[in-house]
C-alpha cells in the first residue's frame, strides 16, 4: 500500500466514522459543507483512496418515475443504453434519464474498513465526553433539586 500519510490525516476519515461504510456523494457534500471542509481536498482524498483499493466508487441507478433500484456500475460503459423498471414499467433510457437518476455511492473495501476503523485512543476520547456529558447532566439535575 503507498498511502501517503496516516488515517487521521484525511478528512475523509471523519466522514467514514459519522456516515457509516458505506455513502453517497451528496451526503458527502452535505457533511462537508456543515463542517467547513473543501470539496476539492476531499475529491482529491477520495481519488487517492480509491487508487489505493480503500474506497470504491460506482453509480448506483434509479428509475426516475418511481425510484426502484435499477443497477449499481461500476462505470459509464456499464450501464445498458435502455432498461424497463421491473416496478412501474417505464422504459429507461441512459442518454435522456442518466443525469436525473444516478447517485455516486462510496464504499470502504475490506482493506478499507481495517484503515478507517476508530482507533483505540479515539474511542477512549469518545467515551470521556459521553462520560463527561452524563457527569454535567447528572450536576445540573442534583443543583435544581437543591434549588428545590
């Protein structure tokens, strides 16, 4: 593996901990944006990871008309050039409903979930303020029954 720095070192680790295995795209750009991260880092983050055999990226299709679940790709050539929705019955076409029924969906590989898995002095700092949240609430339900 060539990866050039450490787990913690990529934004798109934080990520993998809060949105799970596996993800799609525009959730992406929604946690990104709610933590002030740059989009362009984390593109160049998730090419490098999929490079590398941590991420793997395809395109996951849905029918337009009634949003069942036509295939997962792992490239444009692919995908057929028309299927029909085995729900609704409507035919779908690539070159005229590609652009309003795809999602990217990232995924971690089995390599991938060894690499963002939390590590052990994380999950201590992660028990310590639930510890502390829990001790906080604990002192102001103990203080109003004082004021009592």
């Amino acid at each position: 593996m060539n990866i050039k720095r450490e787990r913690a070192h990529y934004l798109i680790s934080s990520a993998v901990n809060e949105l799970g295995q596996q993800f799609g795209y525009s959730n992406l750009i929604y946690w990104a944006r709610e933590n002030g991260i740059n989009m362009d880092k984390l593109d160049d983050e998730i090419k490098e990871l999929a490079r590398e055999g941590l991420l793997r990226i395809f395109i996951d299709i849905r029918c337009p008309n009634c949003g069942a679940h036509i295939g997962s790709f792992n490239c444009l050539s692919e995908i057929p050039k028309r299927v029909t929705c085995s729900d609704c019955g409507k035919p779908w076409i690539r070159d005229e409903d590609l652009e309003n029924s795809y999602e990217l969906i990232l995924t971690t590989t089995e390599e991938g979930r060894y690499f963002f898995r939390p590590t052990y002095y994380s999950r201590i700092l992660f028990k310590i303020k639930r510890e502390r949240r829990i001790e906080k609430s604990l002192r102001q339900i103990f203080e109003r029954k004082r004021q009592l």
